[in-house]
C-alpha cells in the first residue's frame, strides 16, 4: 500500500530555498533582518564598496578604440 505524500518541498518554496507560506510578519522580520544587515557591512565596508562599485562601472564603460567613429 502506497502513502501519499503532499506536495513537495520544491513546490512549497520559492528560489533559494525561502518558504512560501511565510506570514506577513516572518517576511518582514526577514526583510528588517536584511535591512539591519546591509547597514553592519555598510558600515564596515563603505569605502571598498564604493570602491569594487566603481571598478566595477568603468570596467563595463565603453571605451573608444582608435578604429571607432567619432560619432
């Protein structure tokens, strides 16, 4: 006799593993957690964030060869 099992896991759960069926109020402790989180490294790591951000930027600019248009 086989059991039956209720949806999966997977069906439950939204990418990176976050339940589905969170209260309102567990997604918003969550999302105070993060908040909180992202102030501590801010605060630790201001100027390399800024930093790697605008490494980051000029490596993605588009710099002109000599064989471009002008225009």
């Amino acid at each position: 006799m086989s059991r039956h099992h209720g949806p999966s896991e997977r069906d439950r759960t939204l990418p990176f593993g976050i339940p589905a069926d969170w209260t309102p109020e567990q997604a918003f402790a969550v999302v105070e957690l993060l908040d909180q989180l992202r102030e501590l490294i801010y605060t630790h790591y201001l100027h390399q964030i800024q930093d790697q951000m605008r490494a980051d930027r000029q490596s993605v600019t588009h710099r002109p060869r000599n064989d471009d248009p002008p225009f």
